[in-house]
C-alpha cells in the first residue's frame, strides 16, 4: 500500500525523502510555479508550542536572515494550526559523508580520504558560507559532514541550521540518534555546555577538514564521555606524522582550528577563509570538488582534472616563487602596525622545538627570518609550538609563508601575531605586555632609598 502523504497548501507532494524525530523531510512541486522544493514539517508527535520544535523555527529564522550560494534558500516559513513546516531549496546532491565513505582507499583496512587540495576546497567553500552568516550574527552550531551537501557541477550547500537558539538540543533528538557520533564535531565549550560563539564553528570545520585528509577523526572514543573528554584534554594526533607529504600551511590552519581554547583558533571566519585562499592560490574550488566526487566514483567518471587551476597551492615548491622570494630580500619591522623597510639579514639559530615535533620547521632550505622584542620578557609560541623565551640575540629561522605567533608571559593577556615570511625576508615583533607595574611606594621621610627595579 502505498504511504498515505500529508498535504501542504501551494505545494503537491512527490514522497517521503527523510524522516527524523524533530521533523520529516518531503520532495513537492510547489504550484503554481512548477518548482521542485523540499518541505521540511515538524514531526506530528511534537506541538509548535514545544521547545523541541524551536529548532525549526531558529532554523527558518537563520536562514532567512543569509542570502549566499552555499546556503540552502528558504522560500517560505508557514505555522498553521498545530503544523509547522519550511519550504525549502531542492538541491540534487550527496553528502560530504557519503563522499569520505566513497573515497579511494589506500588498502581495505585503511579509511578513504580525499587529497590536500579537494579537502581544503571544501573547507574553503565552507568558510566562505559560514562567514557570511557569522557578519548576520548567525551561527551554525550543528556542523558535520552529513549537514554538507556536494553537488555534481561542484557546489556546495550547508544545511540544519541549529540557528540562534539559547538552548541547543541534545543529539537524542537529530535526525542522527547515534549521540557519540554528534558530540565528536563539537567544541570544547560546546561540551562544556557553555554558549557557543562563532569560533565554535570553525572547531567543527577543523574536525571535519582532518577527517578529510586522514580518513578518521582526530578524536576517538567508544562513547560520548570518552569523545567528550578528549575532545576537552586530548591533543589533536600531529597530521605531518599521519601524513607525511601533506603540505605545512594546510597543517598549520588544521591546528589552529583545533585549538582548545576559542581564543587561539582564528579571529574571525573571514581570517580562516583568508588563509585557505592562500593556500589554494587561486585554484578553482569547483574543480577539486568535481574531482573529488568523480575519484569517489559519485560522477560517473573516473576522475577528473581542475580545469581553472591557475597557481600552485601554498606549500608546493615553486621555482619561479623560490628565485622571486631569493631575490627580494629584505627585512620588515611591525611596530604598532606600522611597516617600515630597514635593510637584509641573516643569521643561524639553534631553535628549541617540542620533542619530536614536525610542525615547525626552524632550519628551512630558504628561510625567513624572525626577531622579537618583548617588554618586560615573554614565551615565543609558534604555530603551537613553544620556541625560545626573550630575550635572545640570534633571528629565529622559518619556513616562508604564514605562521601564528603567540607571547604569553603568566602576568599578562596573550599577545598574538600572524606574520608572512618569504624567503630571505626579516620581520621584527616589538611588543609590550601589559604585565602589571608595581604601585609606587609611599611617601617617607624615613628613607630616600630607589626602589630596586
């Protein structure tokens, strides 16, 4: 017998494409305009009234407050009787899920995954739609590969807005029932239970993009007290040492992201898509996700090749780049954000690293150059890697391109720094801590002696 649809006025309904426990998805024509949309009506077992239906609303409200092509479009948001349904953009596609679990393998016992370039255009196509949501006060504070859909001309679209609510709804109630699944893409704060803010997002867009490149999470747990507790202390595994050729900027932007701390991930979105544009160098991010889906098989072609690539990525050698960067030396000094060219430098530096580390490479084939000068002193952290304590005489050696740079000293607020090195180029940090002063001592008629520094 066939299923008995329920029906929607202004929209005849095809079938039944999804169900969940907040809300049923349908496929419908919506008339008089022949358009194919999908309707997404709350579940009948739950009332408009219930907080469990609020998510469906925030949702409505997120995505009416957005207009970007990677955003699902919302046509209408209608509230009838005890009903309450979206109609919604149809968009013809498969999930970045489905994608990791169609990606080559490299044996049978080894997960898929997708090369540097395919994951960091996604990543890239992802940022760029969170960004514009994050500049309209919207966060996603749901994002997972199944909320990720790839489409065969190479678009993308994110999907489930969590939206602005005050409350977020626990994974029991997803359309995903599997809890440890759900809790493994959320930040630190986020398990915590406290509010999340648009760093959070970019937390989840780290998960997602190490999935990515190694074909797993970064943390694993057979419950979600185990996920959530490493999640909260656990390192991220160093992805140099799972995938030794993939290239360090793409490292060091996983890194960042994964930061434990919302303050030691990127500033805004817009930093993140930034650094992933750089990265990229200008290749097409529609050709790597065609490429992508065609080596999943999910194109019905063998693969296929960007045909917009214009520059190599970030972190790939590059002759003509290498002889450019060689014959522009320089140093440049960063006083207050005033530049100021001053003349060349070299030097040796003996670096001290965190043992065994890869992230950071201080002895480069053709090396910038980095000088700090911190008042009263402070722990030079580089890209996550704690490096030198000021003052010291020698230039530390860097690879060319972008690195993050933190002075922490225990009295005083962190200072960070993003810097872009290229070859033979010098850049000094000058920075004062606002480490508290000492209150003057009181006037005495006792003594005239100096107060020791």
């Amino acid at each position: 017998m066939a299923e008995a649809l329920p029906s929607f006025p202004g929209c005849q309904v095809l079938r039944r494409l999804r169900s969940g426990p907040i809300a049923d998805v349908y496929l419908a024509l919506q008339e008089p305009l022949g358009r194919t949309v999908e309707i997404k009506a709350l579940s009948p077992s739950l009332l408009p009234t219930s907080p469990m239906a609020a998510r469906l609303e925030h949702e409505a409200r997120a995505l009416a407050d957005c207009d970007h092509p990677s955003l699902t479009r919302l046509y209408d948001f209608v509230r009838q009787g005890d009903s309450m349904w979206l109609v919604l953009e149809h968009v013809e596609g498969v999930t970045l899920r489905t994608l990791l679990e169609h990606a080559p393998r490299a044996s049978e016992a080894e997960p898929g995954r997708l090369s540097a370039l395919e994951a960091a255009a996604i990543a890239l196509e992802v940022a760029r739609a969170l960004s514009h949501a994050h500049r309209r006060g919207v966060l996603h504070r749901d994002l997972r590969p199944s909320h990720v859909l790839l489409t065969a001309e190479g678009a993308l679209k994110l999907t489930e807005f969590a939206g602005d609510s005050d409350e977020y709804l626990p994974a029991a109630l997803d359309s995903e029932a599997d809890n440890a699944w759900h809790v493994a893409y959320q930040a630190p704060e986020q398990v915590l239970g406290e509010a999340p803010d648009p760093r959070s997002d970019q937390f989840a867009l780290g998960v997602i993009l190490f999935e990515l490149l190694v074909g797993r999470r970064p943390f694993q747990g057979a419950d979600t007290k185990t996920i959530t507790q490493n999640i909260r202390h656990q390192a991220p595994p160093q992805l140099s040492r799972l995938l030794p050729g993939i290239p360090t900027p793409l490292e060091r932007i996983v890194q960042r992201l994964l930061e434990k701390l919302a303050a030691d991930r990127f500033a805004s979105m817009d930093e993140l898509t930034a650094a992933l544009e750089e990265f990229l160098g200008g290749n097409s991010t529609t050709g790597w996700i065609r490429r992508a889906l065609g080596r999943a098989s999910l194109l019905g072609v063998e693969e296929e090749s960007p045909l917009e690539r214009r520059a190599p990525p970030r972190g790939a050698p590059s002759l003509s780049r290498a002889l450019t960067g060689l014959a522009a030396m320089g140093v440049l000094t960063l006083l207050g954000g005033v530049v100021i060219q001053v003349g060349s430098e070299g030097g040796a530096f003996s670096g001290r690293s965190s043992a065994g580390s890869r992230g950071l490479e201080l002895r480069p084939a053709e090396p910038g150059f980095l000088r700090v000068v911190a008042d009263p002193w402070a722990h030079v952290v580089i890209d996550g890697e704690r490096v030198e304590t000021t003052p010291f005489a020698e230039p530390i050696p860097l690879s060319p391109g972008t690195h993050y740079v933190r002075l922490e000293h225990p009295q005083a607020p962190t200072e960070r720094r993003t810097i872009t090195l290229s070859p033979g180029e010098s850049v000094l940090l000058d920075v004062k801590l606002a480490v508290p002063r000492p209150a003057a001592p009181a006037a005495s008629t006792v003594s005239n002696e100096e107060e020791s520094p």
